[in-house]
C-alpha cells in the first residue's frame, strides 16, 4: 500500500512540475502581432494593387525579421516602435512619425515600450503577391 502512495505522490508531483513547465514556456513567449487587411484595391497600373493593413504589436513583441516584395508606407498612430533595418542603426518611431520601407529591405519593428504600438501600413504591391516573407 505505502509503494503504491509513494507512486502516486510520485507521479502527482511529474504530472504538476511537467504543467507548471509548460505554462512557464507559455509565460516566456513573446507576445504576438497582430495584423488585420483593412482594404486591397487594384490601382491603375496594369497588375499591381494597394492594400492597407493595421498593425499591434504588444509591449515586448516582435515580428521577427521578414521582407515585403512592396514599397511600404507607414504611420504610426500610438505607441513607440524601435525598427531594426539589416546593416543599418535603429530608428525609434513614436505617435504621428511616418517612414518607408523599400522592397526587399530585411528589418523588424519591436515594441520595446510599455503601450501597444499601433500602426498603419499601406503597400504598393503586385497583385495577388504576398505581402511578407520571413527572412533566413
């Protein structure tokens, strides 16, 4: 009886250590991105098309390093936003500050505030493309 209690007090204690483990992997994950299409509209230009999209990346997120196959314009509406450009310093973006971002370009917007960066990008881009791609 008492090896079966020792067994069992043994396996409890796994079972907790192994979920409390878990969500401890949970806790230490960056936050995520959020990223919602606003509008796509085709433009004049034979094949290329526009599309807005709004941006949230959470205190202590990243969106990890990418590319976009477009011209990229983006206003920052609230927040503070460190972007990191591939061979290049880091530029710190806050409320009302706009900036481009040319196509090809590897680089990567952090929140290294204590407020939710929101932001507005608008492409320029060849229709039906994909708009990001992450970077090796």
């Amino acid at each position: 009886m008492r090896v079966q209690s020792t067994l069992a007090a043994s396996v409890a204690i796994a079972a907790l250590t192994a979920a409390l483990g878990v969500a401890s992997a949970h806790a230490q994950q960056a936050p995520s991105v959020k990223r919602t299409v606003l509008q796509k509209h085709d433009l004049r230009a034979q094949g290329q098309e526009g599309v807005m999209a709004y941006v949230e990346i959470p205190p202590g997120g990243r969106e990890g390093r990418h590319t976009h196959p477009a011209e990229a314009f983006v206003y920052v509406l609230d927040g503070t936003l460190t972007f990191d450009v591939e061979g290049k310093p880091e530029s710190t973006y806050r409320a009302g500050d706009s900036f481009f971002i040319e196509p090809g370009m590897i680089h990567e917007g952090i929140n290294k505030g204590k407020i939710t960066a929101k932001l507005v990008a608008v492409f320029v881009t060849d229709k039906g493309t994909p708009l990001t791609t992450q970077a090796q």
